[in-house]
C-alpha cells in the first residue's frame, strides 16, 4: 500500500504530505552539482608606470649631461703616472756614452746623453764631467737638433747642427756657436742612481734653462749626484 501511495504521489499514512517530493528535489540538486574550480588571484606583474618612465627618461638624460659637462675636465685633471716625454725618464747604465764618446739619443725622453771629460773644453768652458741631457728641441723655432758627426766646423768634426736655420752647438754642452737660436740647446736635470743608471726629468718646464755655463752642469757619474740649476 505504501509502495502504491508513493508512485500514486500520496503520502504513506503518518508520513508528511511534502516529505517524498522534497527528497527528489534534494537527490536531483545533488546529480546536477558541477565541480567548479575556486578562483584565485593571478600574480603582480612588474609593469612600468607612466610616471615611473618619465622619471626614468628625465633622470638618465639628466646623467648623460653631467657627463657631457664635466666629463672631459674631469679627464684633463685626472693625475695620471706620466711615462716618456713629459715625466722621469730611467736609462740603464747600458745606455750611458764613455766620457768623450758620442752622444746617445733618448727618443723616449727627446734628448741627447752626453758624457762629458773633466776639464777644459775645446771651446774653453770649464766643466767637472759627467753627463748631461740636452733636449733635442731647437731654442729657435723647435725642430729637432741632430748630431752630426761628419759636419766640421771651427777647425774640428762633431756638432749638434739644427737642419732648419743652421744653429750649431757644441758636442760638450749644446753652447750655441753659430746661427740665430738665442741661447744654448735646454738641459733636463739627472740623478743618478745607486746601480749607476739615471733618472732625467723631461717635460716642457725645462725650457729656457740653457746657458753658456751648461758644460759646468755636468753630473759625475757617482751615486746621489744631480744636475745643479743652472746659474
């Protein structure tokens, strides 16, 4: 009878009226449930403001003027270690003439080594021998000053003659004796070191400092000595 009342949509006798149709409702709810997946967030992404971007933009070329700017002074007062011309020159005692022989080029430091014998010179300058530097640059207008040791002059070979205008200067000194240079080839001050090698500061502020008392400049070669200023 049960049976017959349920498929009949009748309540069974003491049951609820609404009881059978609210739990095929409540079955047929749970056979059309969909699993659907809980949403979450997707991560921050790094993305570039506009404001950021301007910033950036106004602050780089901001930089690249300052560099622009303050760049290339930076650069010319930057103390650098000087090498060749222009700072201290080392020359081995490899590289030092005998005294009387003939004078040897120091292309890296722009002038000739000469070794001076003590005593008097043939152009009668008094001189305590030793080496000195004269720098090749003529006191005329700057060409550079050979030696020549073929070229005879006042009755003896061997000068220091300038291709441009002729200025001829002593082997024992630079002392100009011939032509328009104002004043004798200019001397780079030496000291000669403990091994018996030298150290010749070169460099643009040395020039004028050549006078007919250059052969008295002379540096003996004994350790410690150095080149007297001139008088």
């Amino acid at each position: 009878m049960e049976a017959e009342a349920e498929s009949a949509g009748v309540a069974p006798a003491g049951g609820s009226p609404t009881a059978a149709p609210a739990a095929r409702a409540a079955s047929n709810a749970q056979s059309l449930a969909v699993d659907t997946p809980v949403a979450r967030p997707l991560p921050k992404r790094n993305v570039i403001t506009r404001r950021i971007f301007i910033l950036g933009g106004f602050w780089s070329a901001m930089g690249l003027l300052l560099v622009g700017l303050l760049g290339s002074p930076l650069d010319f007062m930057w103390i650098r270690k000087l090498r060749g011309f222009g700072g201290p020159i080392p020359v081995s005692p490899d590289r030092v003439p005998p005294a009387g022989g003939e004078p040897v080029r120091i292309f890296e430091g722009r002038f000739w080594l000469v070794n001076l014998e003590a005593g008097t010179t043939p152009n009668g300058e008094e001189t305590p021998g030793g080496v000195i530097a004269l720098w090749t640059k003529c006191p005329h207008l700057g060409c550079t000053v050979p030696w020549n040791a073929g070229f005879s002059f006042q009755g003896r070979k061997g000068w220091f003659r300038c291709p441009c205008h002729n200025s001829t200067y002593t082997k024992e000194g630079g002392v100009i004796v011939f032509g328009p240079a104002p004043r004798p080839m200019d001397v780079f001050p030496i000291e000669v070191q403990d091994n018996l090698s030298l150290i010749v500061q070169t460099g643009r502020q040395f020039e004028f400092t050549g006078s007919p008392n250059n052969p008295s400049r002379a540096v003996p070669l004994e350790p410690g000595n150095t080149t007297p200023p001139p008088a």
